[in-house]
C-alpha cells in the first residue's frame, strides 16, 4: 500500500479498547464516557480486518487503547495475530500501562510478541499517583519486571511534562539502564478535552535532550523501530534514549502507520479527522474483496501531516478525540 505521498503503509495500530483502568493527566479527564460494548468490533471483526491489512502489506501491527489488556479476552486476538506471523507479518507489539502484565505477560510471549511498551512517567509513587490519578506503581512495576522475567523486550515510554515529572529524565535513563530497557521519551499533544491546560504542561524534547547531554553521552545512531522516535545510544548505560518530537519536528514525512480505533474507523494520520468507516462495512457483510477496495481507498486519502497547534488562547486540544480513542 502506498500512499499519495509515496509512503509505504506497512504498520497498523489498533486500539482494541478505549476503557483504561487510569485516567492519566495528558490523556483522559477524570470522567470519562466509554462506549458502550456493542459498538466495539468483536476480537473476530478485529482479526478480519487484520487479516486483509496483512494481505496488503501490512507488517507490523501494535495493540493498543486505552488499556488494551483491560479488555476482555483479548489474549484470542493475540493468539490469532501470532498464528499469522511468518505469514506477512513480522511483528506483534503492545503498547500498556502495565498494570495488568502480570497476568498476561508469559501468553503473550507464548503468542509471539517480542517487544512491548509500557507507560511509566516517573519512578517516584506519589507522582505516578497524581499523573494517573489513581494507578499504583507497585502494579505497573511488577508487571514490567513480569514482561522481562517473560522474555519480553521493554520499551519504557514516558511523557515530557514540564514542573511534573522533568527533574526526573536522569534517574529514568538510569533506572531504565540498570534493568536492560530502552527509554522513550514523548512530547505532550494536544488530543482530546483533558480539563486542564495542557499549555502549562507542553515541555521541548530539544531542552530535555540538551539537559541530558550534560550527564550522558547520547551517541547517533540508525536505529529504527518503524516509529517515529529518533534514537541516540547512551554510551554509559548501553541502551538507547527515543525522542518523539510530534511539536517541535515534523515527524510525517516518514509517517509509515494508519489507525484503527475499537469501533473501526481508521484514521490515516493522528492529527486529522478524515476517517474510514469499517464497522458497518464488516456488519453489512462484505466481501473480502471488498474490504481490500475499501482499505486500498482510505489509504488513498491519507493526508501529508499533522497539523498540531496548541490554541493559547481558547486552550482547546487541536484534536477532539482523546488519545485512547486512536491510541497513540
Ligand atoms: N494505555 C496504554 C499506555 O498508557 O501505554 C496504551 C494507550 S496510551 C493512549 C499510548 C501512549 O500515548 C502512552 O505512552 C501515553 O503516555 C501516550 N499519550 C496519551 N495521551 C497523550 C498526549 N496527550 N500526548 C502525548 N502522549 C500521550
Ligand atoms: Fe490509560 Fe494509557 Fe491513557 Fe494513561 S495514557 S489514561 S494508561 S490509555
């Protein structure tokens, strides 16, 4: 699948949910509407659509969500997904908050998945509390320390939050350092009405970064995960630093993804609204042919770039959906 802009569209997300068990700061307002149950795809319609998404190209797909371990069952999709690697497609990852990879880490490392990453913005309890409102930490780290006990490759990814948690990147590249996990960090976008100023919060990776570089040797390196982080080795630790600058670099130009939300509406690009519809499609009992043709036709509309901008003024998120919706 190639894109207008000459892309190749070889890496699906799909948000298999969008109920989480916390209601992180940048991401969710304390209280959240969810959809009701019968507007999900089912884990079948989900690998249906996997499916046809692998027969044209796709290689790579990462579950997501909101939570996506919270949702029922969902260790079948994965099951299913597994049994299709070799078979067109090279990668199944997660992307959780951990608190539930106790209980799912060895199947998922039984089903094939390799690598996964898990949400962590601070190391220090009391913060981890305020940022997710009411996660503990114990949870999330256990269920790190399970997926690495599992097999699993950990990607630690946390947001760049200014007066929040920026004291903290130094010890985070050395906690991360010592136990064997790559780190990425993420700038703040404005998705979705978090009520709160998300203004007060957005803080440059290109700070984080200089401040970094006064402690750590951040080497250039080619290394590429298919994702829009740009790495550099940390000499002193041996594993990698990611940075992912949606704000102050454009990161479309090699933009290689579309978007599935849980309801099936597929979004080409994270900051735009145009989107396919592929629920009602499914229900209305299409063809696989047809799913193909209507796959090949969204793809055809996926527009160049993002085009975040915070608005001072009305402090109104450049995209109404919240992150959980399309999953980040
Ligand atoms: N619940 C899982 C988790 O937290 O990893 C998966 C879904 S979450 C929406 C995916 C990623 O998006 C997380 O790393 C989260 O920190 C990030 N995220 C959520 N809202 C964001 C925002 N407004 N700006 C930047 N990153 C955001
Ligand atoms: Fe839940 Fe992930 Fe959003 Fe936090 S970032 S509220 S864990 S979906």
């Amino acid at each position: 699948m190639i894109d207008p802009f000459g892309r190749a569209i070889t890496y699906l997300r799909v948000s298999v949910t969008d109920r989480c068990d916390l209601r992180c700061v940048y991401c969710m307002s304390e209280n959240m509407t969810f959809l009701p149950k019968r507007d999900l795809l089912t884990l079948e319609e989900l690998d249906r659509l996997c499916a046809a998404f692998i027969r044209l190209g796709t290689t790579k797909i990462r579950i997501t969500g909101g939570e996506p371990l919270v949702r029922r069952d969902v260790m079948r999709l994965f099951g299913k997904l597994g049994e299709r690697l070799g078979h067109g497609l090279d990668e199944v990852t997660l992307t959780s908050n951990g608190s539930q990879l106790v209980k799912h880490a060895e199947t998922l490392a039984a089903s094939g998945v390799r690598r996964i990453n898990v949400s962590l913005d601070t190391l220090d309890p009391v913060r981890f509390g305020q940022i997710t409102r009411w996660g503990k930490i114990e949870q999330t780290l256990d269920g790190i320390f399970a997926a690495k006990a599992a097999g699993l490759a950990v990607k630690i990814n946390a947001v760049a939050m200014k007066g929040v948690n920026e004291s903290e990147f130094d010890a985070l590249l050395a906690w991360c350092g010592e136990h064997g996990f790559d780190l990425c960090l993420i700038e703040t976008m404005p998705m979705g009405d978090i009520s709160g100023d998300r203004t007060d919060q957005y803080l440059p990776l290109s700070v984080v970064r200089a401040r970094l570089r006064k402690r750590w040797t951040l080497q250039d390196t080619d290394y590429k995960t298919g994702g829009p982080a740009r790495y550099f080795d940390v000499k002193e630790t041996g594993r990698r630093i990611g940075f992912i600058t949606p704000m102050t670099h454009n990161f479309c130009e090699s933009c290689n993804r579309v978007r599935l939300t849980c309801t099936g509406t597929l979004f080409m690009c994270l900051g735009q609204e145009d989107s396919a519809d592929f629920r009602s499609l499914l229900r209305a009992g299409v063809s696989d042919d047809q799913l193909e043709d209507a796959i090949r036709e969204a793809i055809s509309r996926k527009p160049k770039g993002h085009d975040f901008i915070i608005d001072r003024r009305h402090d109104k998120p450049s995209v109404g959906r919240h992150m959980s919706v399309t999953g980040g």
